[in-house]
C-alpha cells in the first residue's frame, strides 16, 4: 500500500466523518426567523475566555446568569434565553470566524455584547449583510451609534468613550481654568477616542493638554511614560488606560514624586478595587486626587450595600455563576446589558422576529436597569443610537468612589 | 520500476484531488469554512515544513510572514483594487522575500537563537504594523468585506458553472492554493534542492564539506517558508475580510509550529493532520468546558499527551501503520520521501 | 537620569526572570517556554497563602520556594524526561503546552482580575539628585545580584554544581564517572523554578499579579538572557540591566520609536550584538567537533 494511497484513504475518512458530523449537527428550526423556537431564544457572543484580557469575560459571565435567571423565572413570553458564548482569546480574526459559526452553525437569533471595539467592527459588515441583529456590543466606541444610517442593526451599549473624554473636559473647563493637563493613553481607538473627546470639551477654554503619552497594551510598563508626563509640568493627570496601566500609572506617579491636583481615571478602570489596589494600602498619595465617571452601580461601593438592584445581582450570580466573585463589576456590566436586552425582547411580541428586534433597540426607554445609578435611563429613538448617554461623576474619598453634582448628559455627535 | 514508482503517488494526489472537490457537496456551507481555514494553515504548514523538516531550522516566527502577506493582500485590495485572486501571489512574493532578507542575517543563528529571532519577529510585527498606521490602518485594521474585490462576499460567484456561495468559494479557493503550493514544493524537494535541504539538516558541517552551500540553501529555505506562509496570510486576510494587527498574534506563531510537529514532519498526512489541528484544537477545547480559562488548559493538556502518544506526529502513526501492513523491505525512516 | 533608575529598576526584573533561563538552559540545554507561566503559579500560590490562608510573608516565601522546586522536579521527571530522547522540537511543543496548562489553570482557580502583592522591601523612596528612587528597586537588584553570586558558588566550588555542569555539557561522559546525570537534570529544573518563583514574587509587588505578570515579560528575559550569553548567570543579568535602560532610553529619546516600537528595537540591537557575538557578551563560543 503505497503512502500516498494511504493519504488519500485518510482524507476520505476524514472527510466522512466531518460531513457525517455535519449532518448530524443540528436540522434548521421550523420558525420564523432562526434561533427563535416555541421554547426558546438562542443568542450568541463571542468574549475572551483564555488569553490576556480574559478578566473581560466576566462581562460574559454576569449577562449569561442574568439569562438563566430570567429562564429559571418563565423567560420571556414563555421563552427561555439560551446564551451561546464562544471563547475568542481576544483576537479579531477569531471573532469573525466564530460569530460566523454562531450565526451558520448555531443559527442564534442574534449577536449579543460581543466584547471588544475591534471586534465588534470587524463583524458589524458580515453581521448587517446577513441581517442579524447586533445588539448592546460591548464597546464603547463612538462608530458603533454614529454608523446607524448604514449599519441599522447594529447598536453598543456603554457611554462612548468620545463622550466619556467629553465630560471630563467640560468638568475642567468649568472647575479649573487655566490647568494643564498631561494623558496618559492607550494607543487604540479605546485611549485615541477618550483623548479626542477631552480635547473636544476642552476646546475654548483656558485649559490646555501639553503633553499626551501612548502606551501600547502590550508593553509590560508605563514607567518612562509616566516619567515623561511628569516633567511636562502638568498639574492635571488624565488616565486613559487600563486596568494594570492605570494602576501602574497611580503607581509610578507617586513613586516619582509627581502630585498632580486631579487626576481624571476613565470609566473602564476605575473599579473600586483597582483603585484600592492602586492606594497601596494608603501609603499612594496620588490616588486621593481622583475622579472619574460612572453610570453603573459599584457592587462594593458602601452606598449600594442594602441596594435592591445589587442584591439581586449578588443573589444570581451567586445562583448561576458559582464561583465567580461578586466583587468584580464586569459582572454588573453584564447582567445591566442582559436586563436591557430582556426589556427590549418584551417588545418583540408574541413570536419574536429580528426585525421586531432592531426596531425595538431603536426605540427603547428603559428609566429604572437595576444595575444601573438611578436617574440614568436607557433611551433611543430615530436619530439616537447611543442608548446610555449620562454619567455621574464621582471622587474617591476616603477609600471609596462618592458621586457629587448633577448627571452630565450630552449629544453623542 | 521507477515509472511505477513515480505513478502511485501521482495517482494518490489526483485521487485527494477529487475527494478535495467533492468534499462541499457533502457538507454544511460553515463546515467547508471551517475546511477552507484547514487549507489555508495547510498551505503555511507546507512551507514551514520546508523549513524545520528539511533544513532543520526552528522558526517561532511564521506568523508575522502571514501577517506580511495579509496586509499585502489587504492594502492591495482596499487602496489599489486589486482583485483578491491576483494578490496572492503577490503577497507570497513579498513575503519571500521578507524570508530571504531575514534568512541573510539569521544565517549566523542557529538553534536557540534563531528560534528567538523569529520569536522577536512575531513579537514586534503588530507594533511594527501598528507604527506605519497611514499604511496599515494601525489598531482598526482594514475591512475587506463587501468590497469589490473582494470575490463572493456579498453575492455568489459562478465558476465553470457552478453558483459558489462564499464559504464554498473561500474552501475552493484555499484548496487549489495548497494543492498547487504542495506540487511545487514536491517538485522542489525531489531534487537537488531538497537533497541539499536533507543535508544541512542532518549535518551542517557535513553539508558544507561536500559542497553544499549553506548560505545560500539556509536563506533559501526561509525564502520560501515565507513565501508559503505569505500566501496563507493572504488567504487567511481573503477569508476573514479583515485585517489588524491582533489577528496575526504570536500565538498563531507557536500554533504553526506546534502543527507543524503535531502533524508530524515530512509527510502531507501529516501535514493536512496538523492543519486540522491547529484549527479544531481551539473549538474543541471549549466544548469540553467553558469557564474561563478550562479551553487553554484543555488544549494544554492535549499537546502534552500527544507528544507521549504520538512523539512523531500523525505522520508517525501513519507511519507505523505502514511498517504493519507491509512485509518485506520497508524504510523504517517514515519521514523520508 | 530618571530614565536610567527606572530601566535598572525594570532591568532587574528581566534579569531575575532570564537567571532561571539560563539555569534551565545551563543545566539540561532546553529553553522552557513555560518558564514565565510557572514563576507566575509561585507567585499565585505564595500570594494565595498569605492572602486566604493568613500567613505573612517570609513563611509564605519559603514555602512557595518549597513548593515551586517540587513542582519543577515533578515537571521534569512526569514530562519532560519522556521526551528528552526526542528531538528538540518535542521538548519545546510539551513545554508549550505546559505553558497553556498553567495559564488556563491561573486563570480557572484564581480568576483573571489583577490583585496586589505583599513586598518584602518598604515601599518608600528616597530622592537623589533629584531623581527617585524606591527601596524596592534597591532590594530587588540586590536579591537578583546575591542570586547571582550564589549560582556562581553553587557551580564553582560545590559538588552538586560540578556535578551539573558536568551533565549538561556531556552526559554520558558524566555517567562514566558516576554522576546520576538525570536527577541533576531534574535537581536543575527545580533550582529554576525556585529562581522563578523568586522573580515572580519581586515582580508582582511592582507589576501587581494578574495570570500575564510573566508571560509579559518572557521575551524580555529572554532577549536579556541571550544577550548576555545564554549559560552565563552574570550575563543575564548584565543583559537585563542594558536591556532594561536601553529600553527606556530609546523610548525616551529616539522619536522614531515612540510606544509601539521600544521592544522591536531593542530586539533588533539585540540580534546585531549576536551577530557580532553569537554568544552574547559573556557565553563562550561552541566549538564543534566535526
């Protein structure tokens, strides 16, 4: 038997085997629109499971045991939500190839809170071309709300990061004329979009940016950025990074003697415990300057201790994810986009369909997510794609975030 | 004898032809996609096969040729508007001769230091990428989908015939490119080039006192992994129809090589075996369990057993299967060609 | 100036991190890749015993070292061992795969959000000059040079370290003369993970513990390890000091580079160096027998 032979043997078998596979991989649902049974709903995602920025997938992990909550409690019009996630490990191209499986294969209903801005654009052409719904992207990149004329299925969830820059100009323009402001940035849209829309509320006013600092995610420190924005002579430090960055950022600064008078930390980063982290066990004297944004309720925030809205979160998770840490505010972000997603779902009627589903992301006017800060509502319409469009800002006082002024709303342009 | 001898794997090869175009008619659309991303890490495997199974050189780095390839397809298409098709080529020849350039200073490497050369290769490559940003796009990428010249992604194609929808297009497609790329490299490593290529590897000062140059047989074999590997990444840009410096990380890197040697050097079963690895491994991992982290020690685990079960790869297994069926006189060196 | 601080400051950390490189390389001659993955499950382990079970910290340290040299003996003896009759590329795809293992299983037990870690050095720091430095870093630099110092004595003037050099350098000569060549190798995967665990726990006080503290760093360590010359424990961390203020000193003063491109560059000087001395600057030329 020659090798060859044996090769070409192989590959029928093989071949057999992955076309016998297929056949028995699922027969199409005999209903409306796919992934929509008399039973049940399935939506798909994709998210970081292994990898780098596996911590994201909490995000997953909290929308997933809201789902199975809403299931375990009659689901939704006697449907139960099946929640379909793939693991990515945070590379683009995987994203694709998956969501294309969810979509062919698993013939999910919908593409819900994929996470990550890259990712989401690089699905957002296939997604809108094959007409499925692209729901609460975990993004906050600005195009995901401004493309809506061209992508019409396709809508994000979080402030975008434009706007969230925005704010923190505007706060500074008003309370601090004349400052000097140095950033700290990661060089992906993520930093770029938070930089640019600090630059844009800053514009007219006396306050001046002199001097901006990249950092790519995958650098392993930010010591001679931080360095370098300190002898820029800035009084006003912006962090626009991530997690261990902006830590490190904290870090460093207080390391090198820098005392800023504010330091603005970004939404994505500010999680009590980074900043408990950050504080160094109180020793960090930079930390105390801080402010940030924030339109979710903060699981370890005193002020939420005996919240409704956060009982409930620690009640299910405890429930439907065992193991995972109640601490860790991904959850909520997640279990505040799967409670949106629900809402939107009740408007679809009796036999949900993706149309249905898209024209009630469009229009939705959600005033009371528990998970989210009250008076932060929910809300689209015809020419708004960008359904959370407020932020509270905050200032950590004695080990803990406490929100002060009124909400800041804005057009998101 | 030797007619005959030419005559079954030519026979073999017509036959995988065949079961290669007919494998759609029996499958899911998604399924032949999936198949399609098999021929493309076949058609990169096949090049680095030529590397580390015949020169004996460890490449960490052949992802980043990928990369070099789907960003000469992407740019090509979106700011020139070259049709997809024609690009290939073109970014294999990039590509190899990336290879070849690298192969030049590499040549005092070796071992160890040369896998950390192509190790910092595949490292730096999305900073370089995301550094020359007017040309690259930087961290967004270049999207092809939908665009005109990009074949089938919007609207089905007709070749000879036959309605291709995309995923069947992009199967067909990455298929011919491998089948064509494993001819070629066939062609060439029959001949002197692939007994020079044998030689360097089992002894370089041996090769080098019989003649054999290694400069330049050394770069020579980077030149054309790289080209393999170029084309792959065109492929793999045509069918994911988007570009950025996170698709091609350095774990696409580690997973070429870990095919590569999972499949077992030297042989196309083995080849095609570690194309299929690379590409189920990661969908496999996750159906045994999805709490975060489970796939990677899932797929931890699996490369480590099969280093125990399988120490020569597929192609070793095949191998031994060989030596089973056959009596009489039979080369035990299953890696020989 | 600062620059230069904060580069030795970073360089120390590459330099610990490349000691148990080139001790594995050093005593059995393969490069680990699952080296940074396995000084991160130390650091994991030590953090988890003062954190969930109470126990301060030098306790915890020793413990940790205990239990990192037992893991890396076990490693070499249940995994690596079997395939070292191999070839190379078999050794390197099972310590990949440990590398995956490892990760994914930090990240199944401990989840991947980052957490804080204890230091053994106060975290004040004292001005210079005008320029800052931290105690830590002072402590760090001085525990990677007395590691140093205690390899050289380990394999200069000890029997077990003879003994290992001698594995290493020819086996089966070494078993000629009755040194039991594979528990040297397996005593010398040991030693390098103890010399992980190390860097991982002066490193995650600075770098704060998340499942990639050393995965980050690997290549670094890597670059510095072979720049100084891959069997020398003083070139590692001569490699990882220049490594560590050249790094910062491009970023801040070549414009070229910017971010993105600090580590390509550096990576880059890296190979020309080999070029000139494939060695790296402390190694010895291989001389081959033909």
């Amino acid at each position: 038997m020659s090798k060859k032979i044996a090769l070409a043997l192989f590959a029928l078998v093989l071949t057999l085997a992955l076309g016998a596979t297929a056949a028995l991989a699922g027969v199409g649902r005999t209903a409306a629109d796919p992934g929509v049974s008399d039973r049940e709903i399935v939506i798909g995602a994709t998210t970081p499971l292994s990898g780098p920025f596996s911590s994201v997938s909490s995000v997953t992990i909290g929308a997933s045991a809201y789902f199975k909550h809403v299931s375990a409690n009659g689901g939704v019009n006697g449907r139960k939500i099946t929640f379909k996630y793939l693991d990515d490990q945070y590379d683009p191209a995987k994203t694709v190839q998956l969501t294309r499986q969810l979509v062919e294969q698993e013939k999910v209903f919908a593409i819900f809170n994929t996470i990550g801005t890259e990712h989401n654009l690089a699905i957002r052409d296939y997604l809108n071309a094959s007409k499925v719904p692209q729901v609460f992207a975990a993004s906050g990149s600005t195009t995901l709300g401004r493309d809506a004329a061209q992508y019409p299925s396709a809508i994000g969830f979080q402030p975008s990061y434009q706007a969230e820059g925005w704010v923190y100009g505007k706060y500074l323009a008003r309370t601090r004329p004349g400052a000097k402001v140095a950033v700290l940035f990661q060089d992906d849209d993520y930093g770029k979009d938070l930089l640019g829309g600090l630059k844009r509320g800053l514009q007219r006013s006396k306050v001046k940016v002199v001097a901006a600092e990249p950092y790519s995610a995958t650098s392993a420190d930010v010591q001679s950025q931080v360095a370098k924005l300190k002898a820029s002579g800035a009084d006003t430090f912006a962090i626009f990074a991530v997690g261990k960055f902006a830590i490190q950022a904290y870090v460093y600064a207080n390391k090198f003697g820098w005392r800023p008078k504010l330091v603005i930390n970004n939404i994505v980063s500010s999680a009590s415990n980074v900043m408990a982290i950050a504080s160094e066990g109180g020793t960090n004297k930079v930390v105390p300057a801080s402010i940030s944004g924030v339109f979710l309720k903060d699981p370890t925030d005193p002020k939420w201790r005996n919240d409704a809205g956060v009982k409930l979160y620690r009640q299910i998770l405890k429930r439907y994810a065992p193991g995972a840490n109640a601490n860790d505010p991904y959850h909520m972000y997640g279990m505040a986009a799967a409670y949106t997603f629900v809402e939107a779902l009740k408007k679809t009627g009796k036999t949900p369909t993706r149309e249905a589903l898209v024209k009630a992301v469009a229009s939705l006017n959600i005033t009371k997510n528990p998970f989210m800060i009250p008076g932060i509502f929910i809300k689209t319409g015809p020419n708004d794609r960008f359904p959370i469009e407020q932020m509270l800002l905050q200032r950590w006082q004695k080990n803990s975030w406490r929100s002060f002024g009124g909400l800041w709303g804005y057009r998101s342009a | 004898m030797r007619l005959g001898r030419a005559a079954a794997p030519i026979i073999a090869f017509v036959v995988l032809g065949v079961v290669v175009a007919v494998v759609p008619s029996f499958v899911s659309a998604f399924r032949a996609q999936q198949l399609a991303y098999v021929g493309i890490y076949l058609v990169a495997l096949i090049g680095l096969n030529v590397l580390t199974g015949y020169t004996g050189q460890i490449s960490l780095g052949h992802g980043a040729f990928m990369a070099v390839g789907g960003y000469t397809t992407a740019i090509l298409m979106s700011d020139h508007g070259v049709k997809d098709v024609w690009t290939i080529p073109l970014a294999a020849l990039v590509a190899g001769v990336g290879g070849f350039l690298f192969g030049i200073p590499a040549l005092r490497l070796s071992g160890l230091y040369l896998a950390l050369a192509t190790f910092a290769i595949a490292v730096s490559m999305p900073a370089v990428i995301k550094r020359f940003e007017s040309f690259t796009g930087g961290g967004s990428g270049i999207n092809l989908f939908g665009t005109p010249e990009l074949t089938a992604s919007l609207t089905p194609v007709t070749i000879l015939g036959q309605e291709l929808v995309f995923n069947d297009w992009l199967y067909y497609l990455s298929w011919t490119v491998a089948l064509i790329g494993y001819v070629i490299a066939w062609l060439l490593l029959r001949g002197r080039t692939g007994r020079a290529f044998r030689a360097v590897r089992d002894s370089e000062t041996a090769a080098q006192s019989s003649g054999v140059s290694l400069p330049r047989y050394k770069t020579l074999a980077f030149g054309v992994s790289a080209a393999y590997a170029g084309a792959a990444g065109s492929l793999f840009a045509i069918a994911t129809t988007f570009v950025n410096p996170d698709t091609f990380p350095i774990a696409l890197s580690i997973l070429l090589l870990v095919g590569v040697v999972v499949g077992g050097l030297g042989s196309l079963v083995g080849l095609i075996a570690g194309a299929v690895f690379i590409q189920f491994l990661p969908i496999w991992s996750q159906e045994i369990s999805q709490s975060p982290g489970a796939p990677s020690v899932v797929s931890g685990l699996v490369l480590i057993a099969l280093m125990f079960v399988l120490p020569m790869g597929v192609a070793g297994l095949v191998g031994r299967l060989r030596l089973l069926t056959r009596r009489g006189y039979h080369r035990a060196d299953s890696q020989a060609d | 100036m600062q620059q230069v601080v904060a580069g030795l400051a970073s360089g120390s950390i590459y330099a610990s991190l490349a000691l148990a490189l080139v001790l594995i390389h050093r005593a059995t001659g393969v490069i680990n890749f699952a080296q940074g993955e396995m000084a991160t499950l130390s650091t994991y382990v030590a953090w988890s015993l003062m954190t969930n079970h109470g126990w301060s910290y030098w306790p915890a340290f020793v413990a940790t070292l205990a239990i990192s040299f037992l893991g890396g003996a076990v490693v070499h003896q249940g995994i690596i061992r079997p395939n070292e009759k191999g070839s190379v590329l078999r050794v390197v795809i099972v310590t990949i795969g440990l590398l995956l293992f490892i990760n994914g299983l930090i990240i199944l037990i401990w989840g991947g959000e980052i957490r804080a870690m204890e230091s053994p050095f106060p975290t004040r720091t004292i001005e210079i000059a005008g320029v800052a430095i931290s105690i830590q870093d002072i402590g760090t630099i001085g525990v990677v040079l007395a590691t140093v110092v205690a390899l050289w004595l380990l394999f200069q003037y000890t029997k077990i370290g003879l003994a290992m050099r001698a594995a290493a350098v020819n086996p089966t000569e070494a078993r000629l003369v009755g040194v039991r060549v594979t528990w040297m190798l397996t005593f010398g995967w040991g030693l390098a993970a103890v010399l992980g665990a190390v860097a991982g726990m002066l490193a995650a006080p600075s770098l704060f513990l998340d499942p990639n503290l050393m995965a980050a760093l690997l290549i670094y360590a890597f670059a510095s390890a072979v720049l100084g010359g891959i069997d020398s424990p003083i070139g590692a961390v001569v490699g990882g000091l220049i490594l560590g203020v050249g790094l910062n000193l491009i970023g801040t003063y070549v414009d070229f580079v910017g971010a993105d491109l600090r580590l390509p560059v550096a990576l880059a000087v890296i190979l020309i160096v080999l070029l000139v001395k494939p060695s790296g600057i402390f190694g010895r030329s291989e001389v081959r027998r033909v």
